[in-house]
C-alpha cells in the first residue's frame, strides 16, 4: 500500500512543470536609465543587459547587480564598489531561473548580503569582498576603476554613476 507522501510524490511527477514565459520589450540602442543609476539596455525582443539599482553599503561602499537575461532567468554579477579607494570588484558570473528560485534569492543577491554585513562589521575591503565571492562559489574576481565599465556578453555598462551620485565628496587616494 502506498503511503500518502509516495502519491503525492507520484501525482507530482505525472504534473507538467509549469513555463516560464518571458513578455516581449522593444529593442533600443539607447540605455533606459532608472533610479540609483540603474541603466538598462534592451537589445532584442526577450533580452535585456544592464545594471540594476545601487545599494549604499555604507562607508564609501556600494553595490550594484549587472545581469544579462530575461524575466524568466540571467547570468548575474555583483559590483562592488569601494569609493574610498577609486575602485571597484566585480564578481560573477552566476546564472539562475525563476523556475529553480522558489522564492529564495539569486546568488548575487544573497552575496550582496554577506559584503553588506562585511561592511557593516568593518571589513569592506575588496580582499574581504574576494574572500567572500569566493566562499560563494564565485572565484573569477575582476577589480577596475569604480569610474570605468564593465563588459557584460558585449555590452558596455559604466560604473561612473554610484560614487559620484552617492559619495561625490569622496576622493580616492592615488
């Protein structure tokens, strides 16, 4: 006799997985910009490249997810931003699907988390943002100039926005 767990567990599998159906954008050669420098770039009818949204980390600190997907799933990485210092790490790439998500956050996002608290706790360095990027399964750490752009599968997005809008006052040594 079967037990409760082992129908539902077979009922699951005979149930199509539902799809994810991205909506269509218009494609445009020029960047949408939003709020906290986010700037995005359509380039076909279901593909978007960009930045989203800055986070002030606090202490000459920010972050900034760049992603290259659609609704329905991305490759994704994190940017930090040191402004104290002029400079800036970038982490990734990651990929996810919303069908894999459940509701939990992306691996960029839950990184982000852990630099935040890092900053908080007084360990912003971009050696403490490596280490953690590490930890996290996402060793390949680039480290620019917080005012240059990063090239995302073809796509140039600058970063002069986040330490000139949130900490113009800052000048970085050097």
């Amino acid at each position: 006799m079967k037990t409760l767990a082992a129908l539902a567990v077979a009922l699951m599998a005979a149930t199509p997985a539902l799809a994810c159906s991205p909506m269509p954008v218009v494609a445009s050669a020029t960047p949408m910009r939003g709020e906290g420098c986010a700037i995005a770039y359509n380039l076909s009818e279901y593909r978007t490249v960009g930045l989203g949204s800055i986070r002030d980390l606090g202490h000459g600190f920010l972050s900034q997810v760049a992603f290259d997907g659609t609704a329905c799933g991305a490759e994704e990485n994190l940017v930090v931003l040191d402004c104290n210092a002029g400079l800036a790490a970038v982490a990734g790439p990651t990929r996810w699907s919303l069908m894999d998500l459940e509701g939990t956050k992306t691996a960029a996002a839950l990184l982000e988390d852990q630099v935040a608290a890092a900053v908080q706790a007084g360990d912003g360095s971009l050696d403490a943002v490596a280490a953690l990027a590490t930890k996290a399964g996402m060793p390949d750490l680039l480290r620019i100039k917080a005012d240059a752009a990063i090239n995302l599968n073809g796509q140039k997005l600058p970063l002069r926005c986040g330490c000139t809008t949130y900490y113009p006052d800052l000048k970085p040594a050097g």
